[in-house]
C-alpha cells in the first residue's frame, strides 16, 4: 500500500538533493554569481564557494545529487512508509535512532537538530 504522503516525501527528497551543492551558503551576493556561471542546482559541493562567505561546507564529501541528513530524513520516511503502509510513531522513532545512531548506516554531519532528537529519544 502506498501512502498519499510519498509523493510529497519524494519531492523533499529531490529537493534536498538539488540544494546540496549550497546547502548552508547565506551570502545573497555569492549565491548570485554561482547562478550566473553555473547555476544553483546538483551542483558539486566545493569549498571555494563558501571561500570568505557566510555559510558553511558541512558536505565537501558528498557528490552533487546527494543527499544531507535532511534527504536522508525523507529517505527514511519513505522506506517506513513502505514497510509500515502508513507512519508509526514508535517504529519510525526506533528506525531513526538506528539509522543515525552510533553505527548506524548514516555517514555524513549531524547537525544540532539531529543530535538533540538522538538524545531526546
């Protein structure tokens, strides 16, 4: 059974996927200049980007199309989806603290959100 909520899971997914490349780049200015040359989506996280810039390069290991820890959220929900049929509470929380948990499948940064949710749980 697939939830009405795929497809709106899948669409986050892509999303997140596009933004890799600048994904915590806050500087309006060069942003713009990457668009002018190269434009703003699946583009190769690369250092010289965030050179001088506000923002941070939590993903220089990552290839363009990959996804953050936020498409991996997405990912997760719809391998729950798939498995479940529709969301269960308990069950996504204890497949999320596996996934990115210490020695979970995840590899990647873990931000402050997902650190605290990892503790909450």
């Amino acid at each position: 059974m697939k939830s009405p909520n795929s497809a709106a899971i899948f669409g986050a997914l892509v999303a997140d996927a596009a933004a890799l490349g600048l994904h915590w780049l806050y500087n309006p200015a060069r942003i713009a200049e990457i668009e002018a040359t190269r434009g703003l989506v699946f583009l190769q996280p690369d250092p010289d980007n965030y050179s001088g810039a506000k923002g941070y390069l939590a993903h220089g290991g990552k290839l363009a199309g990959e996804s953050t820890g936020y498409g991996e959220v997405c990912l997760l929900m719809l391998k729950h989806l798939a498995k479940h049929g529709s969301f269960n509470r308990i069950e996504y929380q204890t497949e999320y603290r596996t996934h990115f948990g210490p020695g979970g499948a995840f590899v990647g940064y873990v931000d402050s959100p997902t650190r605290l949710t990892l503790r909450t749980l």
